[in-house]
C-alpha cells in the first residue's frame, strides 16, 4: 500500500510542477518579460508566498507530532480552532496588503517603476485570497498527518489549471486593457483557491473513517497547546529558507520593468530539478533519518550510530547526485531549455537570453541545496531546529549585505544585474551549508566524505564547462543533450561512488 500511494504522490508531485512549468511558460507567452508580468507574478504568487512563510512548514513541524498522540476528536477541534486562528491572521494580512500597497511593491518589486498603478490593482486580488491560501496550509497539513499524500499533491493542480485557462483566454484576446488582464488573472487565481479548498475539503471527509479506525487501536494521550517557542523556532526554520529566493527576486527587480519576470522564469529552470530530485530525496529520506535518530535518553549503541551514518551517508551521496546532474543539464544547455520554455509569444529574444545566463549562474546552487535539504531533515530528527533557523537568518543577511555591495558597484546606480543575484544566493547558500555542516558535525561524522561527492561535482563542471563552450543548439536537440549531460553525471557518480549503488539498491 505504502509504495503504490509513494508512486503515486510522485506521480501527481510530477504532474503539479510540470503544470506549474506550463504555466510560466504560457505567463511568458501571453506577457512577456514586461513590467505587467512582473505584476502578474507579485499577484498570482503573493498568496502562497506568504502562506509559505508564515504557515505551511511551521504547521508541519508542530502538527504532526501533536496529532500523532490525539485521538480525532482531539484533532478536529485543534484544526477547527487552528483555522480560526489562521483566518484571522489571513484577514489582518488581506487588509494590511490593502491599505498598504506600496509598501508591499517597494519591498518586493522596487524597480516596477510605471507599473505601479497596475500592481496596486493587482494586490487587492492576492489580498482576497489570503485567508483561503492559509485555510489550504492547514487542511494540507492535516492530510499529511493522514497520509493522504494524493489529496496533498492533487490539491495544486486545481491552482495552476485555473490560472493556466485565464492565461489561455489572454493569449486569445490581446485587446484588453491592463485593468481587464489582471481583473482576468485575478478571478483565475481566486478561482483556483476555491477549488483547491473543495478538493482539500472532500479528501478530508474521505479520509476521516480510515483515520478514526486508525486511531481506535492505540491509546490516546493529552496534549498540550505548543508554547510560543516552539511556533516561534519552527516558524523560523521554514520560513527563512524561502526568503533567500524572495529576497533574490526583489534585488534582481532594480533593474527594471521586467527585470522581476526574468528572474523568476530563470529561478523556475532551478526549481523544477530541486523539488523533483533533491528534495524529493530528503522528502523520502525523512523517514529513515527520523527512525534512526529517534530522540532517547540513552546514548546510542554502536550499532545504532553504525545505522545513523549509513542512513545519511546514503541521503548526502544520493541527493548531491541528483543536484550534480541537474547542475549539469542546466549550466550546460540553458540557452535552448530557456528558448523551449520560455521563448515564445511576447517574450523577445534578448529577455529569454538573460534568463539562460540567470539561470546558467543559478544552477550551481542547486550543490549547497542538496547538502542543506538532509542536514535541514537532520535537525529537524533531532530537535536542533534552532541551529538551523540561526544559519539561515544568517544567510539571509549574508544575501543582503551581498546585494548591496553589488549595487554599490554596479555601473547603473541602484541597479543589479541578475547574474549577480544568482551568483549572491550561490554564495549565500553555500556559506549556510557549510555552517550548519559545522553545527552537525557530531551527527555527520562518519557519513560524508569527499571521496563520495568529488567525482560527481567534477564531472558536472567539465561537462557543463565544455557545453557552455559550444554553440547552442536548437530547442529539442539542446533538452536531449541536457538529459545526456545529467546521465553521463549520474553515470560517473555510480561508477565511482559504492554508497550511492548501495542507496539505489535499497
């Protein structure tokens, strides 16, 4: 049962970030790299942007071990009272976004320049879905807890599918007005958070009888409310890492109308392979890593920390493995995976060239993400969050002190170049995998080697080097030179690595 729902959650995991990828490529096609995508980015992300940083992880970190102990009753009444909680936290935000709009498109998108009457517009819309984006977090999270990972990973479907009709409607009709573009946008997306609510809503009805049967056959315990603490720290783990990236869009937005849309279609040629590869492995990870590091009062036998080391020295080989190939692929052929995305429509040529070189620069994150995505699993196991949300605040001002520094030195006043935004969040997120290596050290001895890491790493950067030398091939030809490159990455880290056959055996 347990693998037939895993391939399944894959397989709707692979289909929502396939339609999320449709849907900035048609974003793309409809609008361009102009100053009206930026705002439809600010609009149609803002919601789950900000439910991803002030709810969703932290519900997960604190939810799911309180719901383990409570019978479902008890967890009824936790959700119910939750819910009320995070809708009226959705309200203040929706009237915050409201009378301050301004505040809000200066600190995420500076550089929009005319378009902000447009982005004023277009906040009232993400305002209204606020409440419905946090109310998602919460069943979602419940449906964790349940297991129902096809009820989770379906749920987004609704959203993108939404978006991408009211995207298909503006490409057919080019006569509208801008008003009438994002009022479009702005139905689709509320349009889509209403069905994914239904959708969390019915699978949280079928799925009650097999919970309630579930938790008949154990004894239940009470549980308090968590402390403030405890919200406060997982807040922090799970919201910090998200702003490296929302902090890298607003820098990258100096630079001007479109700037904002160029550097989210090049994050979306990294993110793709993050979340399908590197964090899908910590995802399947988690468990292991949790079982093996099971909190206890006794120090644990050799045989034990024997199995510790295995099971992260498997994760670590694993997931830099998959982030080496992506590297690769990306750094190597990202000229023609840009034009195949993105080159279309309104998008000019000169647009799609800027997000191969952005996104060419940002691919080597993908390294420092791999390390950090089990170390971050790791912490979590092992009830050391705060270490992790110190390292991350501490990468976030690291990127923020980086910008400003480019800034300083750009040739345009107050401008910075995407690259070196990209090239800041390499560094940013490389400095946070190092240090939080240092705080782990007493957990990872044993189970990172170079030996392990260093024949992937160097065949990706020869390869992607020798790629990037070479004429850039057409569209199709360059994706399956792209799948080549990553397999012969995938190849040699095999070959050279015994921990990592003996992860993929498992």
């Amino acid at each position: 049962m347990f693998l037939r729902a895993g391939l399944l959650s894959v397989v709707l995991l692979l289909a929502s970030r396939l339609l999320g990828l449709l849907r900035e490529s048609l974003q793309a096609a409809a609008l361009g790299a102009t100053g009206l995508a930026d705002v439809a980015i600010l609009m149609l992300t803002l919601p789950d942007l900000l439910t991803g940083i002030l709810a969703s992880g932290a519900l997960a970190y604190v939810l799911l071990p309180m719901w383990a102990a409570q019978t479902e009753q008890a967890q009824v009444a936790t959700r119910e009272r939750l819910a009320r909680i995070l809708l009226a936290v959705g309200l203040l935000v929706s009237v915050l976004i409201t009378l301050a709009p301004r505040l809000v498109v200066q600190a995420l998108a500076p550089g929009l320049g005319a378009a902000q009457d447009a982005a004023h517009f277009a906040l009232r819309w993400s305002a209204v879905a606020m409440p419905l984006a946090l109310l998602a977090a919460l069943w979602t999270t419940n449906l964790q807890h349940r297991r129902d990972f096809t009820g989770m990973y379906g749920a987004n479907l609704a959203v993108n599918a939404a978006i991408i009709g009211a995207l298909l409607l503006i490409t057919l009709d080019t006569g509208r007005s801008w008003t009438g573009l994002i009022a479009l946008l702005g139905a689709g997306l509320l349009l889509g958070m209403g069905l994914r609510l239904g959708w969390l809503r019915w699978r949280l009805g079928r799925s009650k009888a097999s919970q309630a049967g579930q938790m008949s056959g154990g004894a239940a315990v009470a549980t308090p409310w968590p402390r403030t603490v405890i919200w406060l720290w997982a807040l922090a783990s799970a919201g910090l890492p998200l702003l490296l990236p929302v902090l890298g869009r607003s820098l990258a937005s100096t630079g001007g109308e479109g700037a904002l849309a160029t550097f989210n279609f090049a994050w979306k040629l990294i993110e793709l392979p993050l979340v399908l590869a590197v964090q899908l492995v910590a995802v399947l990870a988690f468990p292991g890593v949790a079982s093996a590091f099971a909190l206890s009062e006794a120090a644990p036998s050799e045989t034990q920390r024997a199995r510790q080391r295995e099971v992260l020295r498997h994760g670590f080989v694993l997931a830099w493995a998959l982030a080496c190939a992506a590297a690769a692929a990306l750094a190597g052929m990202a000229p023609a995976l840009a034009a195949l995305l993105f080159g279309w429509g309104r998008m000019s040529p000169e647009a799609v060239v800027e997000v191969a070189l952005w996104g060419r620069a940002g691919a080597w994150s993908l390294l420092p993400q791999a390390l950090l995505a089990v170390l971050s699993i790791l912490m979590a196991s092992t009830g050391r969050l705060r270490e992790a949300a110190i390292v991350y605040l501490g990468a976030v001002a690291l990127l923020a002190m980086l910008g400003w520094m480019f800034v300083g030195q750009s040739e345009r006043p107050g401008v910075l170049d995407g690259a070196h935004v990209m090239w800041s969040i390499n560094a940013a997120l490389a400095v946070a995998a190092a240090a939080l290596l240092w705080c782990a050290r007493d957990l990872v001895a044993g189970a990172l080697y170079l030996r392990d890491l260093a024949p992937a790493a160097a065949t990706a950067a020869v390869l992607a080097l020798a790629a990037a030398s070479l004429p850039p091939p057409a569209r199709l030809p360059g994706l399956g030179l792209a799948l080549l490159l990553a397999a012969l990455v995938l190849l040699v880290a095999w070959a050279c690595s015994p921990p990592l056959r003996e992860a993929l055996r498992r």
